[in-house]
C-alpha cells in the first residue's frame, strides 16, 4: 500500500516506455516488506538537471539511469564512484547527505550470464556494436573476462576517436581498437563474442537488427551474439544469430543482476534476486499470451 510515507526510486530514460525496471523492483520490494515503491520517468536530455532538482524536492531516494543519460548525468551529480569513473557512466545514482551519488551495476550484470559459457576467453575476440555509455560497461567487462581482443565499432569517426581516447590511461587501452561501421563484414569472421549495446531492435525499433542477415552470415556458428535489449525477447537480431547456429543471449540476466546490485545500495540489506528474475519471466510470459492471436 502506498501512503504519505512511501519511499520513493525510480529509472529515468528516454524512451522509457520499454523498461521493465519496475516490474522487477517493486516485486523485490513487496517480498521484502519495504515500504517504497520504484517508478519510471520518462526524462528528455534537455530537461536532465531540472528533473534531479525536482528529484531533490520530492526526496527521491535513488533511480536508475538508461538510455541516453548514462554519461550526460555524471557532470551532474555532487560525487561518483571509481568504477563510475573508469567506465565512464553512470547507471545508478543514491540520495546521500552531501548530494547525488552516482556509480555503475551494469558490468556486474553484463557479466553474470557469460561467465557461463564454456569459453577460453584468453583467445577470444570481442566486437561490439555501438560506442554510447552501455558499451564502456561492456568494454571493461570484456577486458575483466581477459578477452584478448576488444574491437568497438560506430558510425562516426570523431566519436569512436573520442571513445578509445577516453580509455587511454587504463591498463585495457592496449586490447581496445574502433573501426568504422562499414568495416563490420570484415571484422565478424574473426569474433567470438557479438554484443548489441545499440538502441536498434528495442521499442518503438523492435523490427530493426543493427546488423543485415546478409552480413550477419559471417558470425561463426558456435560464437556468442549478445543483446544487452531484453524487449522483445528474443530480438530480431537474436533471432537471426540463433538461425545460424550462434549463442544468443538477452539483456534480461544482465537487468536483473544490476538491479538487483542497484536495490541493495538502496536498501542496504540483500535483496531476493529470483523474486526479481521470476516477476520478469512471469511479466513477459503473461505479455506474450496477450499478443498471440
């Protein structure tokens, strides 16, 4: 029952439409017997500081951030993590006294459903598709697992510039090289592991795949295509690599992990993981039914 006294999270985006962020938290929540309840905000980049001033106001306690603020909010906020920093993003941000807090789950979450697979990372190579905040989590998970190759790849050569610029420092910047999209035919014979971090193939792009079936050809059966999108499950991109004997793994093991590493920062206690990854299951399966004819 929400009153008065009800705390209040959120995940802000843009859209924010897809998200399904508060299906999971507010079951996680209610199993718990927290008094709080997790909202989504649809926040246009041009509106991101009046909505923290607003944040303020209401005594938000904490949200989440996805597309496209996850780089954006970080001049923003009064103090940021040192994993923060080293990605780059920010997609989880605390109330504290001093101000805005912001740190980052998303490679906890990225790395949870790899770190099955039955890989010799040492020799793998990485191809990633897209250079915008999602991708530095993946970057520097990818250089976690210790693959031996990280290759970014992009649309615009001033922004992948400025992206492997930004790496310069850290230890992975000998691994990571960036390549210009039409370089993509030539790169895919030589990956193991694919992963999606575009927009392409999510609400309202859900009939979209960043990448033509006829180029996708050249992905080896038996490698890995990851897509950090979780709606629609499976994406066309997905399906597409599944067809030809690849690996294809969804976004929602990736969400539930850092949710659930974000609601424990909330909460300060732990937090029940499969509540969460049964409520998602539960949601899409129920979503699913709806639309068949």
């Amino acid at each position: 029952m929400i009153t008065g006294k009800t705390n209040l999270l959120g995940v802000i985006g843009h859209p924010i439409e897809h998200s399904l962020s508060p299906v999971m938290q507010n079951a996680a929540l209610a199993a718990l017997g927290a008094d709080y309840v997790y909202l989504p905000f649809a926040i246009d980049p041009k509106d991101l500081w009046r909505a923290l001033n607003g944040f303020e106001a209401i005594g938000l306690q904490g949200f989440n951030v996805t597309i496209p603020h996850k780089q954006a909010i970080m001049p923003l906020l009064h103090e940021i993590s040192e994993t923060a920093q080293a990605i780059g993003a920010v997609n989880t941000v605390c109330r504290t006294a001093s101000g805005w807090y912001g740190t980052n789950t998303d490679i906890d979450g990225f790395l949870a459903p790899l770190q099955t697979q039955p890989q010799n990372w040492t020799e793998a190579t990485a191809l990633i598709l897209g250079n915008g905040g999602a991708a530095r989590a993946v970057v520097a998970g990818c250089y976690q697992l210790g693959c031996r190759q990280i290759r970014v790849i992009g649309r615009d050569r001033q922004k992948l510039d400025s992206f492997q610029q930004s790496w310069q420092d850290h230890p992975l910047a000998a691994k990571l090289s960036v390549f210009e999209w039409q370089e993509l035919p030539n790169l895919l014979s030589e990956t193991h592991v694919l992963i999606n971090t575009t927009p392409l193939g999510m609400a309202p792009q859900a009939d979209r795949s960043p990448i033509d079936p006829t180029i996708l050809e050249k992905l080896p059966a038996g490698s890995i295509a990851y897509d950090l999108i979780y709606t629609p499950r499976p994406t066309l991109f997905l399906q597409q690599a599944a067809a030809q004997d690849c690996v294809a793994i969804d976004g929602l093991e990736m969400l539930v992990q850092q949710g659930a590493a974000a609601l424990q920062l909330w909460l300060k206690q732990p937090v029940p993981v499969e509540v969460m990854r049964s409520a998602l299951l539960d949601f899409l399966h129920s979503s699913r039914k709806q639309n068949d004819p």
